[in-house]
C-alpha cells in the first residue's frame, strides 16, 4: 500500500529509507493519475518489504513537487540511496514502471 507523503514525512520516507523509493506525483483532478494510481499500488503490494511506494498530492503539497521540478503529471520519480535515480512522466503500462524499478533492486 501506497503512503501517503507530505512535507513533514518526505525526508524520512523517501531520502532516508534504505530500501529503494517509487514516487507518484499526482491530483484527484488528474485524470491519467487515476490510471497511474492503481497500478503503482499494485506493485507497491507485490514489491512489499522490498520498495517503499509513496504518493505526494502535488496540490497538498507544492513544495516537494517544486523541489524535484515536477511539472507534468503523472510523474513517477524512483529514489535509491535518496536520490533520484529515474523518472517516468504521463500515463505508461505496468510494464513500464516495474522495468524501471528492477534494476533498483
């Protein structure tokens, strides 16, 4: 399950986390993100103890989405070692996202 991430937990969830980091940047407005959202929770439950799988609502939170200069979404940033280590931008298969996230591991 996918964690629901703020200004206030960022930093200890996603740069701190010893485990590698799926973030997906979305809104409720969004309507590719209600295409993303599934899926990323999807590998969130088959990655489980494995990834970290965190959403940052950008309206809620501008200020995370300003810093990593996300200015289209979806955007799905992977973090490793707390920085980023990839990015997929806009609506892609499952596929997609899990080819990225492997090498990660």
């Amino acid at each position: 399950m996918a964690v629901e991430l703020t200004d206030s937990n960022f930093e200890e969830m996603v740069l701190k986390s010893d485990k590698p980091v799926i973030v997906d940047f979305w809104a409720e407005w969004c309507g590719p993100c209600r295409l993303v959202g599934p899926l990323v929770e999807e590998i969130g439950e088959e990655y489980e103890g494995k990834v970290v799988v965190g959403k940052v609502d950008v309206d809620s939170s501008p200020e995370i989405a300003s810093r990593f200069g996300i200015r289209n979404i979806p955007t799905i940033l992977y973090f490793k070692d707390g920085k980023v280590a990839d990015k997929q931008v806009g609506a892609v298969p499952k596929a997609k996202l899990v080819s990225k996230l492997e090498p990660l591991l």
